[in-house]
C-alpha cells in the first residue's frame, strides 16, 4: 500500500469572512499533488489538537504547510506588530502534532515554510520576526522570488550532491528562523538567510527535515519533488 502522508491545513475562523461566515479549511492544491507524485496518499488533516495522537498514530509521514506567522508569545516572546498572526487553533493543533511526533521516532517529518518554523520553535528556537528590517533585499524571499541554495552539512537528508546546476528555490516569506534551537541548520541563501534545518542533534537520522521554501511549487529536482520522493520513501520504510 502507498504511504498516507497527512498534510496541515490552515483555518479561517467562523465569522472572519462574510463569504465563509461558518468558516473554512483551506489549502492550494500543489501540496497535495506533490505528495501524490511522489507516490504517497495525502491526507488533509482537520486542525483539532485532540487529534494530534490518533493523527500520529494511524499516518505513516506529516507535512507540514504553509502559512501565516506563529504567535511567538505562547514561545516567549512578543510578536512583531507587522507580524501576520495565524490562526490560534492551527497554531495550537501543529504545536500539538509537534509534540506528538517527538514520541515516534520513526515517523518522517517534512515542514515547509511556516511548517519549518514551527518545527524550530518547538525544539526551543526563535525567529526574525520581519525580514524586511534586517535585511538589505526582503524581496529575494517574498512573492514567489527565486534564488539559490548553498547546503552547508552533507550528513542530512539534504545533500550537497542534490543541488543541480541552475535549480533554484521559491521562496515567499517575511519570517524565517534566526536560531533553529535544539535542530540544526543544514542549508542557507546567499545572504545567509537559514534555508533548512534538520533533527539529527535531537533524532540521529530520522527524515525530519524543515525548508524555507516551498518545494511544492519548485520543479521535479532533488531540492524541490526530491524531497517528496524521500518523505514517502522514508514513510514506506518505517510502516
């Protein structure tokens, strides 16, 4: 049987859109379609943080989407005033699925995105909140931009070897992580900016591996569909 992956969604709130007033689960279609691509079955997960075990449980690999910004103050820290809060039930179901998923040492784990963030605010991290104040071109990481990638260890899931000649990344984001706490960055831009980060320090050589940007929406590349290739991979070889 194929791997079912689960995937997160975000959630509109009851009462934020008058076109949705009961609320909405909402999620572009190239995530799923990569996993599918790669071989997996996706499964979009409703965002209920009582769900998190049974989630973890019955999956056989998670991805963790796209988004808005954490809420950096159930972190200990203040939120930055141009920070795009998420939605708090997203924010409380990921956190949840994070911590189940520190049980099951098997269990793959790709996080794109907000996903990478999350991922290193649970291992105790933190994040520049607004790029856009620290950095001399914000705009080579928002809107879809691309630009290369440098992968800075080779004992990861990424490798050195898996940068092809011209592949470059997608990046849309006005955060990323400034210290990946007990995970460690595996990959950065040119301007330094932390690309990717892995769990190696605190899970040996699980796949548990967070990108800044968004492979989905790359090319059929070791950095971009390759990833998927190896979630799935990695979700086959531990069921």
């Amino acid at each position: 049987m194929k791997p079912l992956i689960g995937i997160t969604l975000d959630h509109l709130a009851p009462g934020i859109d008058p076109e949705h007033p009961h609320g909405r689960y909402q999620l572009g279609p190239s995530m799923g379609q990569a996993v599918a691509r790669a071989g997996g079955v996706p499964v979009l997960l409703t965002p209920d943080p009582a769900l998190a075990a049974d989630y973890v449980r019955s999956l056989d690999g998670f991805a963790l989407s796209g988004g808005l910004d954490p809420d950096t103050t159930a972190f200990g820290e203040p939120m930055h005033p141009s920070a795009r809060k998420m939605d708090p039930l997203r924010q409380a179901f990921e956190t949840a699925l994070l911590h189940e998923l520190a049980k099951r040492a098997e269990t793959p784990v790709l996080g794109v995105c907000l996903g990478m963030q999350m991922m290193a605010l649970h291992a105790g991290g933190r994040l520049n909140q607004y790029m856009p104040e620290t950095h001399d071109r914000p705009e080579a990481h928002q809107k879809g931009a691309s630009h290369p990638l440098k992968i800075t260890v080779d004992d990861s899931v990424l490798r050195l070897s898996d940068v092809e000649p011209g592949e470059a990344i997608c990046s849309s984001h006005q955060q990323a992580v400034s210290d990946p706490g007990k995970l460690r960055v595996v990959a950065v831009a040119d301007d330094d900016t932390i690309e990717a980060v892995d769990g190696k320090p605190v899970f040996g050589d699980r796949f548990y591996l967070g990108v800044q940007w968004h492979p989905e929406r790359g090319g059929d590349g070791p950095i971009n569909l390759g990833l998927f290739r190896k979630l799935v991979a990695a979700a086959r070889a531990s069921t």
